[in-house]
C-alpha cells in the first residue's frame, strides 16, 4: 500500500471522529482541526493534529484553546497548546497499521489530557522542567564543586555570543575556539549557588518575569537558596555591574537566569516589588544551562559506573586497533579530571594502512602516535593526550595505573608483560588469523596470568580461540607486502572488546579476565571466557 493511499486512509478514519482536513504544515505534514475529548468527558476542547506524510514519526496534537481554568504552568502542556502525550523513542509506530496506530494516538492524547485537568501529573513538572524553562545558552566546563564567584568568558562567532563558565580557563578556551568561537573582552559577573530542592515550575505564576518573581518561586523551594540569589543579585547591583548571572545547582540539574542592570529601568509595578529594594522590579532572563566539562560527557552514557577520569593509561601501538580504542578510551574519560592518556607508536601512516585505520588520507606519512594524539584533541579539547613516536622498549612512560598493549604482535606482547611485570596491571588486545576472532586478556594483580602465561598454555593445545586451526591467509605481493586481510569492522570490535574491558578494571570487574569473540561464524569457539591460571612454564609468572 502507497504512503499516499495510508494518509488518505488516516484522515478518513480522523473524519469519522469529528476532525477535517484543512491544508498542509509548512513541512508539509497534514493538518486536521477538530476536539480533543477526555475519556470521562463529554466536553471536547478544539485541538489541531499534524499526520506525518510517511507516518513514521507520531502525529502532533495541539489544543487550539487551552482552558481557562487551567494554572500557569502544567506538565506535558506548553504554551502554545503543544501537547507531549507520548516521549519520542519510548514507542514505535507500526507503519503496516497506520491507521490503528494513529488513533491510539489520539486515544493516549485524550487519557494524558485528562490526568491533566484533573491535576494528577504534577509531579511530572519537575521532570520536564527545561521545557519551561526557554532561554539563551550557557556552557559550563567545571570539574570541581566551588560555589560562589566563577570565571565566565563571553565568547563571540559571526555576531552571536555564547557564556561559557569555567574553572580552567586554558582548557575551556580550547573547547570553545574548537567550535568556532573566540573568546571578548566582554564580562558577566557570574555565581554558582547550590539548592537541596529540585526546581518545577510555579502552577500560579509563570514564567518569572522580574527578580520579585524569581525570589518568590525559590522562596517556595529552598528559602535558603533564595536568600544566597538575593544577596547575589545585590553585590552586582552595588558593585555597578552590566549584569549577573546565577547558576543554581539543584540535585538533578543544573540551571540559570540572568539579569542585565544596564539594559532595562527597574519595572515599579509588580506584585512582588519592595519599594527599599529596587532590583525586585529588574527583568530577568532564562538561561538554559549546558555542562560541557569532560566528567559529564564520560559519565552521561554510563551514570552508575566509574569512568577513566583522573587514571593515566599508556595505549601501545596506534595502528588498526589502537587507534579505535584510543578513541573510545577518550570517550570514556581517559585523559581527563587529572589523567593522562599516553600513546605509543614509533610506526607512520601509509596508504595500505587506510583501510581498517581510525586515522585517514590527511594523516598520510604522519607518525601515528602524533597523528591520533592530534585528532583526539581535536574530538576532545579537554582530554590531556601525550605522543611517544618512539620504540616503547626506549620509552619512559611513567606511573601508570594500566598499561595496554593494542600491537597484536606476539613477541612484543611478552617483551611488555615481563617488563612491566605484576602487580603493574596490564590488558593485551589482539585479533587471531585473518579476523576470525578477537581476543582480550587482563592481567589486574599478581595473581593473574599473563599474555606468556597464555602463549604456553596455547603450545599445549589450552584456551585455544577456536576448537579447528586458525587458517593462515595472507595477501599482498612479496615479502614486505604481505599482510593478514581483515576489513576494518573487526579491528573495531577488538577495540571495542578492549573498551569494555578497561571500564570493567576500572570499576573492579576482572573476571572474566580472557574473553574471545568469534567474528567468523563458520568456526566453532573453543574456550569459554574465563580465568587463566598462571602457567608454570611461563618465566615471567611461574615459580
């Protein structure tokens, strides 16, 4: 059935409930006007909704008419009659019952509706509280907790103006020139308060129009926090600043509003106004706060575990699959909040390597350390990388709290796990034959077997990746020219193997410490992940 002929069937089906077809959106979705009515109601109340022309995406519905009676400010309804009766992603419409599945629609719309006028969502306010909360941007890259006065840089890019707050402004003047801005000379008087209360928006009164209203709506959720705003908003007022900006850090979120002293006279008529303090008749300004420091972009994904911040970790080898795991390793934290991520290659980039590389043709004849340490700061301005384009067996790399061996080269693999011997912790990430399986093996403390440890066990036919030999392919011309073929799919899931593992270490995960995946389905698996036992042949770890 066309998409065309769906359309055409959902309209009817909305027009044997009351709504009419009366045009097109300016995105082209259909629009239909009719009554949105609650189950337990014989009143409707006349709304619009919008049919996505390929009904993919969830019909819109807007009440044309939002009852009077309604407060201020109730959840799932904004101000322009926009009602959110279904989060985007939490359902998938069924494209081959289009017209089921868009009443339904309109059957929840009418249920939500009804918890609406009956009051029974309100909680939902504090949850959707951005949602009234509209305003112009702030980035805030802070690692640490100190309140009270913060460093704010006014930031410019063709004739727009972002705030960025900061407690190290280097790193932050890294991040906003890698999206184009420059940082002005241009001030805004800036303090971070903290509130035990999470915010929603006032039923009564809403929005806060002037400090009165401001002062007011906090007063109803933390008196004490109100009070720091107060005396925050007056040592602007004195210090004669163009504005201040407040910053209010509640449990859950974080938000702000400004007030600009030099841009409006106090408002004398406002129900909240104090004749012996003028700044209750200021106008005030939402702001919507965005956190951009690199503890928060590691934590979103993973907000009940550790991540790699503050640990100094050496990648060995940048090649096909270091340099994914590098990547990773950064989106997980490494480098950040005090840490180091050291990588170590003294190898370049050439053209056969293009194929199955995190890098590309820009980084052609670059050493590969330097190539990755550069685009990782440029992915992450934040992220302290170092570049060692040296032989690791001449390199000093410090203190570590792991060190991982992405190379796959076996006698390299062994020169590392007995240099840098337990309790050092190590990870060693390889891919067996010609991408038939990729194997990680994690070395947390002196009772942990090694990447040697392995090697023996393997010589005796134990903890073999695969139960038939690996095949032995290769391809090229010539003895220089020979390689193993892989695509670059599977170098990913050896880094991505590697990822998991390290955030399992750093969350005190170690089991299981050997883990294999089989990417060549035509194999059959042959050890189980586990625990290896140290090997009693090994010369690093046996007795």
């Amino acid at each position: 059935m066309s998409s065309t002929t769906s359309v055409t069937d959902v309209i009817e089906a909305f027009g044997q409930r009351g709504f009419v077809f009366v045009g097109k959106a300016d995105d082209g979705w259909f629009r239909l006007h009719g009554r949105l009515t609650p189950p337990q109601s014989d009143k409707g109340f006349p709304c619009e909704i919008q049919l996505d022309p390929t009904l993919f995406d969830l019909p819109r519905i807007r009440l044309l008419e939002i009852p009077p009676d309604l407060p201020a400010a109730v959840p799932h309804l904004g101000a322009d009659g926009g009602l959110c009766y279904l989060a985007k992603g939490t359902v998938v419409l069924d494209i081959y019952d289009p017209v089921g599945q868009s009443l339904a629609c309109l059957q929840h719309a009418a249920v939500v509706f009804e918890k609406i006028l009956k009051g029974e969502m309100v909680e939902d306010l504090a949850e959707e509280f951005f949602a009234y909360w509209p305003g112009g941007l702030c980035f805030v890259d802070m690692q640490g907790a100190d309140l009270g006065r913060q460093h704010c840089i006014v930031a410019q890019a063709d004739g727009s103006t972002l705030w960025f707050i900061s407690d190290n402004v280097d790193r932050t003047t890294e991040k906003l020139k890698s999206l184009g801005y420059q940082a002005s000379d241009k001030t805004v008087l800036t303090y971070r308060v903290k509130t035990v209360a999470q915010p929603r928006p006032l039923t009564s009164h809403w929005p806060p129009k002037t400090v009165g209203d401001i002062l007011a709506w906090q007063g109803t959720l933390d008196p004490r926090c109100r009070r720091k705003i107060h005396k925050r908003i007056k040592e602007g007022e004195r210090k004669k600043a163009n504005g201040v900006l407040i910053v209010i850090e509640s449990p859950l979120m974080t938000y702000a509003f400004a007030v600009l002293y030099d841009r409006q006279p106090p408002v004398q008529k406002n129900k909240h106004a104090n004749r012996r303090d003028s700044t209750y008749g200021l106008e005030v300004m939402p702001i919507s706060v965005v956190r951009i420091d690199d503890r928060y972009i590691a934590e979103r994904n993973v907000p009940k575990s550790k991540t790699l911040a503050g640990k100094n970790l050496a990648v060995v080898g940048c090649g096909t699959i270091g340099g994914y795991l590098a990547d990773m390793l950064v989106k997980s934290g490494a480098g950040t909040c005090g840490g180091k991520l050291t990588l170590v290659d003294f190898d370049s980039l050439f053209p056969q390597n293009i194929g199955r590389h995190r890098l590309g043709f820009p980084d052609l004849l670059l050493n590969k350390a330097e190539a990755m340490a550069k685009e990782l700061k440029r992915l992450a301005p934040g992220a302290a990388v170092r570049a060692l384009p040296i032989d690791v067996r001449q390199a000093q790399l410090g203190e570590l709290d792991l060190l991982i061996d992405a190379t796959g080269e076996e006698s390299l693999g062994h020169w590392l796990s007995g240099h840098y011997p337990a309790p050092m912790p190590m990870l060693s990430v390889w891919i067996e034959g010609p991408g038939t399986t990729v194997r990680a093996l994690l070395r947390p403390h002196a009772s942990g077997a090694c990447y040697r440890c392995l090697w023996h066990s393997n010589r005796r036919g134990e903890l073999r990746s695969t139960v038939d030999s690996l095949p032995a392919i290769l391809a090229g011309h010539g003895c220089e020219g020979l390689y193993v073929p892989f695509p670059a799919s599977v170098s990913v899931q050896a880094a991505s193997l590697g990822a998991e593992m390290t955030l399992d270490w750093v969350n005190g995960v170690y089991s299981p410490a050997l883990r294999t995946r089989l990417i060549d389905h035509t194999h059959q698996s042959a050890t189980p992940d586990c625990d290896p036992l140290i090997d009693r042949d090994c010369p690093i770890c046996g007795s």
